[in-house]
C-alpha cells in the first residue's frame, strides 16, 4: 500500500513500514498560486497514493481540492477540542477519520459515520534514562497567561504550596529526573504529555478530565488524577506520593509498562495501518450511485469548513481590526462559494442547503438575501441556535433593531437549554463562544442596543 502522508510529523514511523511519501502542510496561503493537493501531489509526490492521510497539525487548511480526490482519504484529527468549530464539518471531506480526543469523537460520531476515537501516543516509546530522581514535582510545557490564565493560576498557587519546577521546552529530561510529573490539561484533552511522562518512569499527577481517562488508565493503579481545578487535591496527592515512595514507584512502573504495551508510536501506527488497507479495499466496490452521493456529502462538508474559516476570519478582522483576517476571510469565502455553485448545479434548490446559503450571502456583504434564506430555516427550524446567531449578525449589520432583539432573545434562551440539555461538550462550548462573539459584535457595532 502506498501512502500520501500531509503534515502529521508525529507520525513519519509510518515510513517504516510501507511505502510512504510525506509532505509537511504549507501554514501560508498563496490566494493566486495554485494551491490544490492535485498539484501538490503531481509535482512532488513519486507514486499514484492508494491511501491520502492527512495528520492534523492545529493549522487551517491551506490545501484544496481533499474532497475531490477519487483515491479514498482519512485523516488523523488531534486538536478539534481547540478547532471545533470547522473540525466538525472539515471531517465530512474525508472517507475515514481518526480523532484523538474522545469527546470530540463522539461528538463527530453523531454527525458521520467513519469517525473513530485513536488517543494519542509517546511519540518516542520508552523514554525511560539511567539517572537519579532529583526533582520533586515538575511541569513541562506552555506557561502564558494570555492564552491559559488558567494554568498559570494553578501553577502558581500550586508552587506555593508544594515543590514545583516550571520548565518549558525540552521535556524527556526533567520527566526522567522527577518523582512526579504534573499535568495540566487544557479544554479537557488527553495530551501528548500525558503518555510521555508516564513513558519515563515517573508518576504521573493529572486533572481527572474524564474524556476516556479512566478507560485507557486505572486511577491510583498506572497514575493519580486529581479533580480538574483544585489546587488543594493536587497538593494533598503530590505530598502523599512524595512522602509515599514505594506507592510512588509501583504507580510509576505500571503507568511506563502499560503504556509501552498499548501507547506507543508503532501501536498507533500498527492501527492506523490496519484501518488504512480495510478502507483501500472497500473503496474498490463502491456503486456509481454511492460514488455521486460521497462526492456530493464531501463537497458540501468542504463548503462548510471554508464557511465557518471565513466567518472567523470575519469576527476577528471586526473585532482585532489588525492581522491577515480580510485577505484569509475572502480566501475562504471563494472556495466556499465555488462548492456551493457546484452543488447548486449538482441537486439543484437543494433545501438542505439554505442555512449555508444564507451565511454565504452574508459574508459576501448581500444582506437583503442573507436575511431572506434566515427567515426561510427559521420558518422551519425555530429553534436552530446558530441561525439565530447568525440573524443577530445579518440584524445588527442590517441596523435592525427590533429583529436584533428578539432574535438574541430567542438565541440566548435556546442556548441555555441546549446547556442544561446536550450531553455534547463540544457542541455546548461552540455554541457559547459563538454567542459570546456575537455579542462583542453588537457591543461593537450596535452600541447601546441592549
């Protein structure tokens, strides 16, 4: 089997074990050049790809054309906790798709049905060095307190009260060297640290975040976790264990051996190339009629992740005023109109296809039309919190404000039922960060309205 890997660096052992041709995924765009994976794979690629892989890297597609292709695609998705909002349509563009978080896979379960929940992995496999335990408690990683307060809050109060080294960077180190490793996570993920600490040896201390935790690990058996936030549970367990060796290092060493059975690099790969020949071979006997149908369900997954790019693209360039928002948001937005023609043509008058449409029209500045689709999935779909949202946004750019108000009336109530009543948490976050944008937007824009 040959492979197309784009970007997915953690996972280039894939090379050793068929025939593998990876590319690292562009994090500029080109708006003249010609920037489809077509070309890409034509000009550079030394084979015809039985398989595509695209390894998710926290970046926005800066490729075209992954829906088009007729060889059958997957991809490995690691951060649609932080990229929710298009992660849940960009998914629909491949054939199969790995999720690494466990919510999120859920989550995308619901809305196709090639979704698979693949956790991740220590990228090195045992990383277990010959040195002494020097260091109490440690915590590697990001410490910013514009983009996680949070952490910065925890470690802090954390290292008041217990001995905590806070270091960034190079991690495989002072893993080794600690008696305990602290995690904390963000948005609830399973990270890579989480794996990495545990294949040194030491004891790892992490926020019990459910999201398939306590299915991969056995709390107080391969690690310790402490409730997600409390700073006093965290410090309690740290100075039990640190008081506690012989707990400790049993912790420890069956946290490193469960790891290096089912948690490694070759394991994941091991799965992914299981999963990766089942979907080559049963690409082979696919109908003309599910052929058209897969094209046109890729198509118009792939019209709605440009939709939603450029939205944000749109939000930010109103909101920070500063950046390459307008040259992103008017990318986006002409890929996303070129997919909508196409379906238009494909199954015309399409019903499903109003409530894009009515977005499309609003970041192509036509309001009047953007008002009109609204008005028509409302009719049936009254309770649809996002083009509730989105007629707040046509209304308040409109200078409508009776309609502004009740429709952010409506959206605010059906939000919080959809709080109190989804048992989605990915869902829930983007519905509240997205009204919480739209009122920065009217704040901004309508100043004085409510």
């Amino acid at each position: 089997m040959q492979i197309a890997l784009l970007g997915g660096h953690y996972l280039k052992k894939l090379c050793h074990n068929d025939t593998v041709w990876t590319y690292d995924l562009p994090l500029t765009i080109h708006p003249q050049a010609d920037n489809s994976i077509q070309r890409l794979l034509a000009d550079h690629c030394p084979f015809d790809p039985d398989v595509l892989l695209f390894g998710d890297q926290g970046c926005m597609p800066m490729l075209t054309g992954i829906e088009e292709l007729s060889v059958p695609t997957a991809a490995y998705l690691i951060d649609t906790h932080l990229s929710y909002a298009w992660h849940r349509y960009f998914a629909g563009m491949f054939d199969l798709v790995f999720v690494a978080q466990q919510d999120a896979a859920k989550s995308l379960q619901r809305l196709y049905r090639q979704c698979r929940w693949l956790p991740l992995f220590s990228r090195h496999g045992d990383l277990r060095q010959d040195c002494p335990k020097s260091m109490d408690v440690v915590f590697v990683g990001t410490v910013d307190e514009k983009r996680n307060p949070d952490r910065v809050r925890f470690l802090k109060a954390f290292a008041e009260q217990a001995p905590l080294k806070i270091l960034s960077g190079e991690y495989q180190s002072p893993f080794n060297r600690a008696r305990i490793v602290l995690n904390q996570s963000v948005r609830n993920d399973i990270n890579f640290r989480v794996f990495e600490a545990m294949a040194t040896g030491s004891m790892l201390l992490t926020d019990d975040v459910g999201n398939g935790l306590h299915e991969l690990f056995e709390d107080g058996r391969q690690l310790v976790t402490y409730q997600k936030g409390d700073v006093r549970d965290a410090v309690a367990k740290a100075r039990y264990f640190l008081e506690h060796p012989w707990e400790r290092e049993q912790i420890a060493a069956a946290g490193r051996a469960l790891v290096l059975e089912r948690h490694t690099l070759e394991v994941r790969c091991t799965q992914l190339l299981s999963q990766l020949r089942q979907l080559q071979q049963q690409s082979g006997g696919m109908s003309r009629s599910e052929a058209q149908q897969r094209n046109y369900r890729k198509k118009r997954a792939a019209g709605q992740a440009y939709l939603s790019i450029a939205l944000l693209m749109d939000d930010l360039l109103l909101l920070k005023g500063v950046g390459d928002y307008r040259t992103l948001s008017d990318w986006y937005l002409n890929l996303a109109d070129q997919q909508f023609r196409q379906l238009l043509a494909m199954k015309a008058a399409d019903k499903a296809l109003i409530g894009e449409l009515a977005l499309l029209s609003f970041l192509k500045g036509d309001l009047q039309k953007a008002a009109n689709y609204n008005r028509i999935v409302l009719i049936d779909e009254p309770e649809d919190c996002e083009q509730l949202l989105l007629g707040c946004r046509i209304a308040c750019r409109r200078g409508d404000t009776a309609g502004l108000e009740n429709l952010y009336g409506r959206a605010e109530y059906r939000i919080q039922q959809e709080l109190l009543q989804s048992d989605d948490r990915l869902w829930c976050e983007h519905l509240a960060v997205n009204a919480s944008m739209v009122r920065k937007i009217i704040a901004t824009r309508c100043a004085g309205v409510f």
